[in-house]
C-alpha cells in the first residue's frame, strides 16, 4: 500500500473509530431509557402490571436493552428492528 493509499486508509480507520464511540453513547442512552422504564414499571401496582399499558412497559424496556446490546455488537439493523417494536415508536 503507498502513502497515499496508507492515508485515506488511516481517515477511514479515524471515522471507524469516531462512529463505534457514538454508537457506544447511544448504547449507553439506550440503556438509561431501558432502567428508567423498568423502574416504572416495577413502581406501577400489581394489578396494573398486568394490563396493557405496563405491559408495553416492560416489552419497551426490554426492547431498549435489546437494541442496547445489538449497538454494542455492532448490528443497526438489530438495534432498528428491536426498537421498531416500540409502541409509538417510527423506524
């Protein structure tokens, strides 16, 4: 490989290493969205657990955790595809 060939490699290298770091961040949102949700969840009473809407509580926060991990992996379209399933939610 010339220098020349060396460089745009090494720039390509660079924005590699700047997009794994934001995915990372968002992973890192992701998962804070995740807790917060769950911990609604685990607030809400019993009974209401059980209906629709704490249902779509623990199915969004476990959605989030899922798109967590597939950010950490490496897989957008794992990431897309769980929170896809989010009620409300537009992928």
């Amino acid at each position: 490989m010339n220098a020349t060939d060396r460089k745009k490699a090494n720039a390509i290298i660079s924005q590699i290493e700047a997009l794994k770091a934001q995915a990372e961040a968002l992973a890192g949102e992701l998962r804070e969205l995740a807790d917060a949700e769950q911990e609604k969840f685990d607030n809400m009473p019993e009974g209401l657990q059980g209906g629709d809407r704490g249902q779509a509580m623990e199915e969004a926060a476990c959605n989030l955790s899922s798109a967590a991990d597939a950010l950490e992996s490496g897989s957008l379209e794992e990431a897309l595809e769980a929170l896809g399933q989010i009620e409300g939610l537009e992928v």
